[in-house]
C-alpha cells in the first residue's frame, strides 16, 4: 500500500473545518466525563496517531498506542468498539483499502451537540455545544505551519525594513529591492494559504 | 505680494530637501547663508531690500553613510545664537528680516542606536530629536531593558553584542562615538528557586557566624566591556534574513507554547524553514 491510497491533506483538512453534529449520546464518548471509557480514549488515540503518520491509522497502531502491546483480543475490543459506538455516531470512519488493509480516520475534529426537537412542524435540532479535539492532535501538514510562520516572520520583517529606512539606516535602492522581494513572496505566501489550506488559518492562527 | 516680487528657489543641498525660498523686490541685497564647522556649503542669495525673506533648512541632512547632521540654533548678523525646538526631520522656516546681511546655522553630528534581542527598552536621557539618534560623544544609558522570552523565572542579560561601556543588571551605558548596533543575550535566571531551597540553611550559618565573627561582603565588580563599534552597512541583507528567520521560529515557538503543535513537530518544521 502506497501513501496515494492514504486521504490526501485536503481530505483532512475538510475533516478539520467541517463540524459534525452529534446527537447528545454520542457526544457523551468526547466528554470529560468519559475520559475513562474505551471509546473516549480510542478517539484520542485515532486523532494523536493521524496526526503524527499524517495518514488513517490501523487496529495494531491503536492497540499499541493504548495497550502497549499488540494482540488480536485487543485489536478485537477495538473493532467492535468502534463499529458498534464510535462509527454509529459518526465520530468514525472505517476505510478499507483492500481486503487486509483497513485503517481508522475521525470524521471530523470539532463535534457540535444537539438536541431533537418533536413538534407538530415536524422534528428540528437545537445546537447546544461544541466540542474541539485539541488543536495538537489535528492533522495538519507541516508545509501549513511553514507558511503561517514565513507569512509572520516576513510581515514583521517589512516592518523593520520599513522602520530601517526611515531611521536612514539603509539606501532607497536596497529598500525597495528588499520591500519588493518580501512583499511578493508574502503575496505567495497568502495565495497558497488562501487555496490549499483555505478556512484552516482562521482556525488555528 | 509687490509688483515684481519673485519667489526664487535658492539652494538644493546634498540633494536632500534643504529648500531656501526668498522674496524680493527692486534693490538688489545680498544674505550670506552658512554654516558652523562647514557641516553644509555656504550660499548666498540675492534679493531685494525692504522685503521679508522665507528661509527654510531641513532640521537633518546627510552627513555620510552613518550619520547625520541635525539643526539645533541659528544666529543673524553676527547676533547670539538662537537655539531651534529640534526635530528629526521636516523643515526649519525663519522670516529673515530685510536689512539682515548674513545668517550662520549651527548643527551637531548624530549617529543612530539600534538594539537587537529585547523587546522594550528605554533611554536616558532620550534623544533630542525624539528617535532612536543621538549627538556625537554623548553617554547614553539603555534601562528597562526586557527579553522577547516569557516565563516564570526572571530573564536577565549575560552579555552585550556591541560598544557598550559598562552594563549592570539590565541596564547599559553606550558613548554615541558612532553608529551603534547592540545584541542582548539572556539567560534564564533561576537563582530564586535556589534562594527559597538555600534561604534557610543560608540563616543558619549566618546566625552561626555571626555569633562569632563579623563577615566580610565581597563586591561584585561590574564587567566592563568595550568593543569596537560593529555598524556595516553591507551586512544588512544578511541581517535581515537572520531577522526573518528569528520571527519565523518566534511564530512557531508561540504555536508550541499555545499548544497547537508538538515541540517535536515544531523542531521537524523549524529545520526546513
């Protein structure tokens, strides 16, 4: 199996920006409250594990990640968890690439509760809260953070460019050779953040 | 304005913006402009009596590659001089009185201040002109000085990068003899945990001593350093790239430190910054 069969980073990325709703006893699995739960800690585990292969995980990684070992009567009590809670609820999304490759990816990172409301109009849901898996276990790709870092480090650099010259420390020549390079990288910078990883910036910046 | 008044524009000096206008009318006059210690040409202007002339000279005009000179009083016909509200730059405007022969400016050298490493910082005392320039041979101290870095512990500096004189704590003294670039390196001071972990066993050998004998408190002798001044123009390229990659790994140090990603992952990315 090679990397091209993995969900690519825009795959992920809409699973970051998207938020899915969750019905009030599915979303009890993210809550505090039921950090001691299989299930609460299989989601963690899945979000850590993708985060750092950057790819869907299998049942042998959660196994070890959780368990520390990797035995089939682990790797089992996962499955089944996940297929009879985690991916009901829609928290879960079982990927089969071929017969012996399945590997595990979370729908989504931010869950919003909510609550069904019968009435004569018929049924209608009320948000109630939402909940964020930490923003250190989302997998975003390091050429993001490349970019949001060059895109502060040049903007503070044209600030002291800019300072630099009206404090008559640098020549109008290599001022604005200098203004010019920055500002047309910055201008790349922005354009590939605004397409490859449009809406994760206001997210995470 | 008089019949036959015309506006003349004088003098461009060092091609920088030192204007001088005049307004003249029928009998020609002449107004020697100069200037102390030769720090611009001389000029004059010709002009017509009985009339006012508007004379402007920028408050700062190129001296060479580092410095400046910048305006500070003038005197007319040989009269007292007259000292100027200085300002870093714009223009000085003075209505010179018809029957004047000769006005001479007097200016001082000043070479600019720049400090690397800190985030806040103060002078003392402050520039006359109200920016980071300051008159030739004047002592200057820099105090408040802060670090870019946060945390629980105190940061204190451990050395200087530049023709600092003499620095204590967190302040430092600079003689303005050129232009001055200065680097602060910190360190982390952590002697506060080791003074609640020693404070009391410190109390008991004081008291025991005490007792005894009275202790002798050795001075600590400010280190003095002096360096030749470091200000190269052709390094600037260089410097600003260093400087870019500085706010860059400051961005992601705040990624880390905000949690948002791992200091591993930070590390993985810092290397292909």
């Amino acid at each position: 199996m090679t990397d091209e069969h993995f969900l690519d980073d825009a795959d992920f990325i809409d699973r970051i920006i998207n938020v899915k709703n969750l019905q009030e006893n599915c979303f009890k699995y993210l809550e505090d409250s039921s950090k001691d739960l299989l299930t609460h800690k299989i989601i963690f585990s899945i979000a850590k594990l993708s985060s750092e292969k950057m790819r869907p995980v299998k049942l042998a990684e959660i196994s070890l990640d959780l368990f520390d070992v990797n035995e089939k009567s682990k790797q089992d009590t996962i499955r089944l968890t996940i297929e009879k809670s985690l991916s009901k609820c829609g928290i879960v999304e079982k990927l089969r690439y071929s017969h012996n490759d399945v590997k595990y990816a979370l729908v989504a990172y931010r869950f919003k509760k909510i609550e069904k409301i019968d009435s004569f109009r018929g049924d209608r849901s009320k948000s109630l809260e939402l909940f964020e898996i930490p923003k250190i276990f989302w997998p975003v790709p390091d050429e993001f953070f490349q970019l949001i870092s060059k895109k502060y480090g040049i903007g503070e650099t044209l600030k002291k460019i800019n300072s630099d010259f009206d404090n008559d420390l640098i020549l109008r020549g290599k001022y604005e050779d200098l203004t010019r390079e920055f500002s047309e990288n910055l201008s790349q910078i922005q354009k590939k953040l605004s397409t490859k990883f449009s809406g994760l910036e206001e997210l995470i910046s | 304005m008089k019949l036959g008044t015309i506006i003349f524009l004088v003098f461009i000096l060092f091609l920088t913006d030192s204007i001088v206008f005049a307004q003249l009318d029928s009998n020609t006059n002449i107004l020697h402009v100069s200037f102390v210690n030769n720090a611009a040409p001389s000029y004059e202007i010709e002009f017509e009596t009985n009339e006012k002339i508007l004379l402007e000279q920028s408050y700062s005009w190129i001296r060479d590659d580092t410095s400046r000179y910048n305006l500070i009083s003038y005197g007319i016909d040989g009269d007292d001089f007259i000292p100027i509200s200085r300002q870093p730059r714009g223009t000085f405007s003075i209505d010179i009185p018809a029957d004047s022969s000769s006005i001479i400016f007097s200016s001082t050298v000043q070479y600019p201040v720049s400090i690397e490493g800190v985030r806040e910082y103060s002078f003392s005392p402050k520039s006359p002109t109200n920016d980071n320039w300051f008159d030739k041979d004047s002592e200057i101290l820099i105090l408040d000085v802060t670090s870019n870095d946060s945390g629980i512990f105190p940061h204190e500096i451990v050395n200087w990068d530049g023709p600092v004189i003499d620095y204590v704590d967190n302040s430092a003294q600079i003689l303005i003899d050129s232009p001055i670039h200065l680097t602060a390196y910190w360190a982390t001071n952590y002697s506060f945990l080791g003074f609640l972990v020693l404070l009391p066993i410190v109390g008991i050998i004081v008291f025991l001593i005490k007792r005894k004998n009275d202790s002798n408190v050795s001075n600590t002798v400010p280190k003095h350093t002096r360096k030749e001044p470091k200000f190269d123009p052709d390094d600037y390229e260089e410097k600003i790239m260093q400087f870019l990659k500085q706010k860059s790994n400051e961005k992601l140090s705040l990624l880390v430190s905000s949690e948002v990603i791992s200091p591993e992952k930070s590390v993985q990315i810092k290397e292909n910054l």
